[in-house]
C-alpha cells in the first residue's frame, strides 16, 4: 500500500506576490486606464499586470488574451453607463424633459470616469473588430436610446431639422470632452473637473442648456 504523501504546511505570513489575485474591479479598472491611454496595440498583459503589482501570468490565466481583457474592461466600463441612462429615463416624461434629463445624466455620468471619452475617441479612428464590438454594444444602445425622444419631438413640431448624430456627437464627444481631456482642461480651467460633485451637475447642466436650446423651436 502506497504512502499517504506527507503534508505540507502553507507558510505563514503574506501570500507570495505570484498567490495573490488583485480584485476584478482593480483589474478592470487597471486595464480600461490602460487601453483608453495608451490605445489597444500600446497595452500588453503584461504592463496591466505591473500596474497591479500581480503576478505577471495573472491576467493571462484568467483572460487568456489580450483581446478577452480588452473585451471584459469594455463590458466592465460601458454597460453600467447604458444602465444608468435607462435607469434615468422616464419614458412616460414629457420628450424634451426626456432629452434634458437624458443629456444630464449621460454627462454627469462621464464625469468621473474620463476612460469613457478617451476610449471611444482612441477606439474611434479606424474601422476594427474592437471598434465594431464597442458600437454594436455600447453606443449604438445610447444613440437609440436618444433617437426616439428625438423622433417624438419633431413629429410634435418642437425642435428644428438637425440630424440627431449631430446631437449625439455634440453630446458624446463635445459634452463630455474635459474627462477625457483632464491634463489640457486643469491648465484652462480647473474647476471642470474638480471632485465636487455640484461642479459636474453644473457643468452638466450647462451642456443641456446649450444643446437644448440649440435644437429646440422658439415659440
């Protein structure tokens, strides 16, 4: 009969750097700054693994890619924001208080997490398989989550002829604009992006004064 193999003690003390496992919301967090900063072909497994201070075969046992890590950061930053929109949109309100409510939100919202801008901006540029996943997923539900209060508010007479793309790029790319571009905006104005939270409600407003009233018919 085979001896039972002895058993080994776990050393105490801290886990050795290669057993600790970085929570998903750090990992995540670490991966999207990364690809929104340095763009897709400028981040590897590796790199993300630095900035956690991990094992450097950690992101690769749990994602097997870079293009699976790249995807999971996505879901991870893009489908709270589709959640957060429909949560705030009262489809029941009157559409231009949909519009404004939806134009605040979606702003205030970008806010504190600046990787969004940036990500779409870099992801933007070119026609890739990332940026298809990006849209069919994420922007494309934004976009139409807009298009009907639109729809509603030129059948009813209320706003003028503009596409709704110019909105949406006035909104998404002009609107949210300072997050992504914290380091030019603190040398014009820092207070745009300040901590407070009333700052970016204000900002926020702001936006949909200007883009509402742009769009909206007087009388």
């Amino acid at each position: 009969m085979p001896e039972t193999p002895p058993h080994v003690a776990r050393p105490r003390g801290r886990p050795r750097k290669d057993e600790q496992v970085a929570p998903t919301d750090q990992m995540m967090a670490a991966a999207i700054e990364a690809f929104s900063v340095h763009g897709y072909n400028g981040v590897s497994l590796r790199t993300v693994n630095d900035e956690l201070g991990a094992s450097r075969n950690l992101l690769y046992q749990r994602f097997g890619s870079k293009a699976n890590l790249w995807r999971a950061a996505v879901d991870w930053a893009f489908r709270p924001l589709v959640e957060y929109l429909e949560a705030a949109d009262n489809e029941s309100a009157d559409p231009m208080v949909r519009l404004r409510v939806l134009t605040r939100s979606f702003i205030e919202y970008s806010a504190t997490r600046p990787y969004l801008a940036r990500l779409v901006t870099m992801e933007g540029s070119a026609a890739t398989d990332r940026l298809e996943y990006l849209y069919h997923n994420y922007v494309e539900p934004i976009r139409l989550r807009f298009l009907p209060v639109f729809t509603l508010l030129r059948e009813q007479g209320r706003i003028k002829n503009i596409p709704p793309e110019v909105f949406y790029f006035l909104l998404t790319s002009g609107g949210s604009a300072p997050y992504g571009q914290i380091g030019l905006v603190s040398l014009m104005s820092p207070e745009l992006v300040s901590a407070d939270e009333n700052a970016a409600q204000l900002y926020a407003e702001n936006v949909a004064e200007v883009l509402i009233n742009g769009l909206a018919l007087s009388g």
